[in-house]
C-alpha cells in the first residue's frame, strides 16, 4: 500500500541541502509541538485553505506521522466509557486507538448503492443512511472519526454528507476529529471540502507520512499528551526541509507547477490504468474519487480460489493469499477495514494500491491480460 516512487526532486534537495549545510545543531530535537518555521508555513498555508485564522504556537502541533496525531487525541479528549463513532470501512487503527483510551467504538456503514445503468460503481455510491448516523449519537457520545478521502474506498464525502455530520455534532457537542491525510489526492474534477472550514469548535487532526494536527483553542488536550509521547520526535533537520516544502508549496498555490496539483493529475492517469486492467480480466472496480488506493469486486471468482476444509477465513483473505502465490499481485481484502461484528457482510472486495511506477502498473497489467487469457480460453 506504499508508493514505489521517489519523493519530489524539490524536496530531496531541502533535506541534502539541511544536512551539509555545516550546522550540527539541526540535528537536535525542535521545539516540542514543532520547529517555528515549519508551523509558521503550516499556520499561512492552512489559513488559505481553511479560510479563518490559524495561530501558529497555539493551533498547530508537529507529530510523527498521522498516527500520532490521532494518537494523542484519542488519548486526550476520550475517558473511559465515552462513546466514539466509525464510520466503517476504516482504516484499521481507530478501533484500537479509541480502545485503548478506553472508548467503545460505535460503528456506522457506508452502504453500497450500485447504478443501475450498469456503469461501473464509484466510491460516491458507497452513502450514510442518515437516519442510521443519527441514531448513532447519544449522551455519551464524544467523537466522530471521519476520514475523508477515505481509506480504502477512495470515498471524499459531499458538502450535503459533511453538513449532516457537522450539524449531529453541534447539536449533541460532539468532536470530530477529521483524518484528511489523502486531501491533494482527489480527482475528475471533485472537491475536498475541510469539515473544520464551516463550523467553529470542530477539531481536525490530520497527517501526511510526518504529521500534524490543527485544533481550535478550546480543546488544547492534546498538546499535554503530545509532550508525553514526543520522544521520537523529528529532528530540526526533517522539519527544515519539510517548512521549506511547504513554503515553496505556499508560493505556488494553485499553479500548474504546484505539487499538489501535479500529483493529482499522475495518480488519476495511473488509477484509470489500473480500473481498464481489473474490469478487463473480470473484476469490477469501484472507482476512487480520491487517495491512492482502489477497491475491486471479485464475487466472479469464487470458482478460482479452492475452498479451505474447517476453516472459517473470509472468502476475500483467501482471495488475497491465493493471487500472491498463483498470480504474483499483491492486494489487502476489504474485511480488514471492518468490526468484527460486520465485517462477513463485506467480504467480495479487495483493495489494490496504483501509487506506483508506470513499469509496475505495466507488469501488474501484464499478469491480468494473461490471466484473461486463462480465463476465456477454459
């Protein structure tokens, strides 16, 4: 599920030019929540995209990869017996996080709505219920995770889904905390919409490989916990070339030459390969609106995969195992993403990863049109 490419050229040479710049006190620990150029940048950058002011030493906190941030707010704002809901598929740390916090996870599906035009399914197919969400909320709910573009399905929820969820929140004062680490990677034309850029008090925790979080200035728990866990902290070096990143990022916001738009742009070509490949050989996939990740339907090939005598594995883990060693492609199955209580009702899915090299798309492209091949000719 990891890029196979180099990170931009722009920003390897920050970190050459941090390290061999003779100033060995780069290589210490930063300021605890983060070296002050790199949440200067942070604050000016997010300010143009939130639309509402940003301070830098009070609403931006540094963490080690998104884990972390979402570490240290399950951490701080859930007590023991609080309530937090999931929208499900998820990927896979919230349970535990909210667990070990001592929440009780509460789970919500996006439920499949597939069109009967007979197109392929997208990722926007796959909906709340609101009645379903409402329900969801009690006095004892503390948070909503929402993940947006959402890992696995590439989902990036609507203004209208946003708006719902944003509303239950005020109205039952609750937190949602936002994991928006897949932002840049949204496509055909679609929109990510910040759920902390329309309602005051709606905590946001977000990440990308580093990580960091925003929070307005009423919920500062997690800072506290931050402090407690900073140990591995990156040091200034990392930080320099990553403020340097994002500067350069800040002066070319919304320009071609932009990374973020860029990117977007390499990863859309890249998916529709990977979506013409799949639906060739007979899967059916469900294109992503967003992130680098796609989910693909394989109920056609039950009659490939042997059934396994006494055991109770779901039919897609089986599926996953059998392609690595008949077909040599590598993909996670979609029951992975689900509670235990739900996850047999979604077991006809995979997820394949298309962040790679066009020589590893092409190899992977390869295995599908031969086993098309195998496929017509038995």
């Amino acid at each position: 599920g990891f890029p196979d490419f180099p990170a931009p050229d722009f920003l390897t040479e920050a970190f050459t030019r941090a390290l061999g710049g003779g100033n060995h006190m780069l290589h210490q620990y930063t300021r605890a929540f983060g070296h002050p150029p790199l949440v200067k940048v942070l604050a000016q950058f997010f300010e143009k995209l939130l639309g509402r002011d940003v301070d830098p030493m009070t609403n931006v906190m540094v963490t080690v990869g998104a884990y972390q941030a979402l570490f240290c707010c399950f951490q701080a704002l859930v007590d023991e017996g609080d309530e937090v809901i999931i929208i499900e598929p998820f990927f896979d740390c919230y349970e535990p996080m909210v667990k070990m916090a001592g929440g009780t996870p509460v789970f919500v599906p996006l439920r499949p709505n597939p069109p009967k035009d007979g197109k392929l399914m997208s990722s926007a197919d796959w909906q709340l219920d609101p009645a379903e969400l409402a329900s969801k909320f009690s006095e004892r709910t503390k948070a909503i995770v929402l993940n947006s573009p959402n890992n696995p399905l590439g989902k990036v929820f609507s203004r209208g889904e946003l708006g719902l969820i944003a509303e239950l929140c005020v109205k039952h004062d609750v937190l949602c905390i936002s994991d928006e680490v897949y932002e840049w990677l949204v496509y055909d034309g679609k929109q990510h919409i910040r759920i902390g850029t329309g309602r005051a008090g709606l905590g946001a925790a977000r990440g990308w490989e580093w990580g960091f979080h925003w929070h307005p200035l009423e919920i500062p728990g997690a800072a506290c916990m931050h402090s407690c866990t900073r140990h591995e902290s990156p040091l200034e070096v990392f930080c320099c070339a990553v403020a340097q990143g994002f500067q350069r990022e800040l002066m070319l916001y919304g320009k071609p030459e932009s990374y973020f738009v860029q990117l977007p742009k390499e990863l859309q070509q890249k998916r529709d390969w990977l979506v013409q490949s799949l639906d060739g050989v007979g899967m059916k996939p469900i294109i992503p609106e967003g992130t680098y990740f796609l989910v693909a339907d394989i109920s056609q090939f039950k009659s490939d995969v042997p059934e396994v005598p006494n055991s109770d594995e779901p039919y897609d883990y089986r599926f996953a195992k059998w392609m690595v060693k008949n077909k040599g492609l590598a993909a996670i199955p979609l029951s992975a993403f689900y509670s235990e209580a739900h996850k047999n009702n979604y077991t006809n899915f995979i997820r394949f990863c298309f962040a790679k090299e066009e020589a590893t798309l092409k190899a992977a492209n390869d295995i599908l049109q031969k086993w098309k091949q195998e496929k017509t000719s038995s």
